[in-house]
C-alpha cells in the first residue's frame, strides 16, 4: 500500500529543502544569466557574407537552438523561483501546524485539569 500525504510529507527533510532553495534559485539566475549573455554575445558577431548553403544551415540550427535554450533557461528561472515559493509556503504552513497542535495539546491539558478539580 502506498504512503499516505502526511507519511510522505513527513519523510522529506524540510530543513535540506529550505536551506538548498537559495542555492538553487542562484544558480537558476546564474544558468538565465549566463544563457543570455551568450545569446546577446553571438547576436553581436557579424555573419559571414559568402556562406555556402551548408553553413547558412548550420548558422540557423545553431541560432535555433540558441532560442530553444534561452526558453528552457527561463522555464528553469521560473520553475526555480516558483519552488522558492512553495518552500517557504510550505515551512509556514508547517509552523502553523505546530503552533495549532501545542495550542491543542494546551487545551486538552486544561480540559482535563478543568475535569479532575
């Protein structure tokens, strides 16, 4: 049988995750950084004038791929900056539940105190 939501949760150290979110956001912005310099770069060379077809060919693969790689950097950008989110939405809402079951356990001790007197 499968683990439940709460079993998985569980079972991922929360404390790596939140100290690796930065990490990974950086290098996210490094890798959007570096792709786009490079894209602007070989922007900026100028074409040869007497190319075969051949080459011409192989200049508009590679400014293809240049693109397809700019759009997956930012996809990665994005997706980096949206598990940050989630991370730190994640650890609050993990704080809150600790808090809401100490403030549980508080009320049932003062149930049974209430009781017993």
């Amino acid at each position: 049988m499968g683990l439940s939501w709460m079993s998985a949760i569980k079972l991922i150290p929360w404390v790596d995750v939140v100290q690796a979110t930065p990490g990974i956001v950086r290098g996210a912005r490094d890798l959007w950084s570096r792709t786009r310099g490079a894209k602007e770069a070989v922007a900026a060379q100028p074409s040869p004038v007497n190319a075969s077809d051949d080459l011409a060919q192989l200049g508009t693969r590679i400014a293809r791929l240049e693109t397809e790689q700019l759009e997956a950097s930012q996809l990665i950008n994005t997706l980096a900056e949206q598990n940050a989110q989630l991370v730190a939405t994640l650890d609050a809402q993990r704080r809150r539940t600790r808090a809401l079951l100490a403030f549980c356990v508080l009320l049932a001790l003062g149930l049974v105190a209430t009781w017993l007197r």
